[in-house]
C-alpha cells in the first residue's frame, strides 16, 4: 500500500487513535472469530432513520461566539504567530484547510447530540478537536527531528486559542 496524498487524506474527517486489544480482548476476538457458530445478523435501524439522525445532528445550534472559536482554532494552524504560538510556527508545514473548519463543527455537533445536548460548548469542540486535526496539521522536517507530533502541535493550539 502507498500513503494516501494529502489532498485525499483532507477529506477523512477523523483520524482515531486506536490502541490494540488487551491479550483478554484478543483471545475473545480470536475465539469468536474462529469457532464453528454462524452469527445471525438483524437489523437494528433502518435507512430512514439514520437520515433523520443526521437532520437532528446538523441542526444542532451553534453560537457565533462558538463558531468563531472554532475558525480560531483552525487559523492558529495555519497562522500561529497571530494567536499566540509563533514556537510552533517553524514546526507546521500546512494548517488545517477550510475542510477542517467544517469536519471541527459537524463533529462538535455530533458529540454534543450523543452528549444528549441540541448545542455545542467549547468542550465538544476540545473533546474531538484531536481527531479532526491530527492529520491535517503536517509537520516539517524540523518538528520530526524535534519527535514533536502533530497531537503536540493541536494540544497547544487547543491550550493557547482564547475559549469563548
């Protein structure tokens, strides 16, 4: 396999972090995987609905104060001298793109509607920012020599960007 161009990695809208199983849950996986039984498959929600989820989703409110936050957070990736962060401005080689200002906000919608909420708080925004970011803030030579990561680079943004 061959590492996907940035322009095409853009377009992810997450990056998780997923450590592996512990030897406990392998076993378990293994086992379930390997034995004779045949699962039976049934259906949970239809089409129809995971349409009206996403309406629901979308039209969580979003405060301008939050979404400016959220544009914030994104020009300090890109022009972190003007928030703050001028260390770290050697050290990004490209921000976030307009694609991280969307992703940021219908993400932060997203956990505010698990978190049983219709708004967003500038704690959605923290709690998911690192998945949104990590793969759209490209480091430089320098910062890989440094062994500084791109989580790094978004954790200082998230601690220096002013929270509304």
């Amino acid at each position: 396999t061959y590492p996907l161009p940035e322009a095409q990695v853009d377009r992810f809208m997450l990056m998780l972090k997923i450590d592996y199983p512990s030897p406990a849950e392998e076993r378990e996986i293994m086992d379930r995987n390997t034995g004779g039984e045949t699962r039976e498959v049934s259906k949970v929600i239809s089409p129809d609905d995971i349409v009206r989820a996403r309406d629901v989703v979308r039209s969580v409110y979003v405060d301008d104060k939050v979404k400016e936050y959220i544009v914030n957070i994104v020009f300090a990736s890109r022009e972190p001298e003007k928030y703050g962060l001028a260390e770290v401005k050697d050290l990004i080689a490209f921000g976030g793109s307009p694609r991280a200002t969307i992703y940021l906000n219908l993400a932060a919608k997203a956990h505010a509607f698990l978190k049983g909420r219709g708004y967003i708080t500038p704690e959605d925004i923290k709690a998911i920012g690192p998945d949104v970011l990590r793969h759209r803030v490209l480091l430089t030579y320098e910062a890989e020599a440094e062994e500084v990561t791109s989580d790094d680079i978004v954790r200082k943004i998230f601690d220096t960007v002013e929270v509304p």
